[in-house]
C-alpha cells in the first residue's frame, strides 16, 4: 500500500510532489484510477498543473464531466466541497455527489489535498465528525492508496491529529494509551 501524509508550509511544492508520485505509480501501472479531491478554489490548478508539468490527464467533476457516469472515468479532480454533499439532485437522478462517488467502482488511489480539513475531533467519550472526515472514512474502505497533503498537520489538538492519522492508516498505535 501506498499511503503518504505530506505535510510541509504552503507554497513549497505539495501538489508537484504529489504529482511526481502519481506519475510514477501510472508509469509503474500500480494505479489506474485516481480520484483527487481539493478545495474548489485549486481545482482546476490542479488539472493544469498535473498536465502541463507531469503529463497527466484528470477530468475535472462538474466542469468537464457531471452526473451519475461521471466517476466512471479513471482520472478525476473533484471539489471536497462538492463530494461531501449528501443532498439528492434531481440532476444526479436522486443521487447525491457523494452517493455518486461511493457508488463507483473502488479506486486505487485517493489524494486529499488541504487534509486537515479532515477533522474528528473527540469531546470525552464523543467524537464529532465534519462531513470531510466521514466521506475520507467511507472511501477508506474503497480504496488501497492515500496520499494526504497539508501545510496544517497539527493544530494543537492532540485528538484531531490522532483521528486524521488512523484515516489514513487505521492500524496506527499510539503511546501512552491514547484513543
């Protein structure tokens, strides 16, 4: 498995990096579909980026391809925004986004860039789960690869880090009995 948490300050080349290693699992044929998921604000950055740079073809959901068929294709970008949507669509055929996603074959692949977007955060014996962290905790089990990007790893919050951490790699064990 492949499963990367890359954490470094904003500006110095995430994406790039993250580019560099999906090019070498396609070369390798160890991946065949992908999907990445990023703010809106970065998503067709993204395209253009993995493109013009890596030579690397993705399909943007909604704005190249939309609908039920849409995570059909091997190579998608997607807002986060989007995917943790969970209201039917008249559109969709009374699926939500994220209904659509999950219903696709498993991927290979996921990257979540901005990943400390993805918070469980425990309040004593409760956790609260934003919508991010609940649609990463579903594709946990419909996907080999992960690789989380974020130049926010850790907040303070000893919790949040913990949970975002076992996402990405569920057999994690932590000292001194932590959760």
């Amino acid at each position: 498995r492949v499963n990367l948490f890359i954490a470094d300050d904003v500006g110095l080349g995430k994406t790039i990096e993250a580019g560099m290693i999906l090019r070498e699992l396609l070369m390798r044929q160890k991946v065949r579909r992908v999907v990445i998921a990023c703010p809106p604000s970065v998503v067709l950055q993204w395209q253009e980026e993995l493109e013009e740079k890596l030579r690397v073809k993705f399909d943007v959901y909604r704005h190249d391809i939309d609908g039920a068929r849409a995570f059909q294709f091997p190579m998608v970008i997607a807002s986060l925004d989007t995917l943790k949507l969970d209201d039917p669509t008249e559109r969709l055929r009374g699926k939500s986004h994220r209904g659509v996603l999950l219903a696709a074959p498993n991927w290979d692949l996921v990257v979540f860039d901005e990943a400390h977007r993805l918070s469980a955060k425990d309040y004593g014996a409760k956790t609260e789960k934003t919508l991010n962290f609940k649609l990463a905790e579903e594709l946990c089990g419909r996907t080999r690869d992960f690789i989380f990007l974020t130049g926010t790893p850790h907040d303070g919050t000893d919790s949040k880090f913990r949970h975002l951490l076992r996402t990405l790699e569920p057999e994690v064990v932590f000292s001194r009995g932590e959760k």
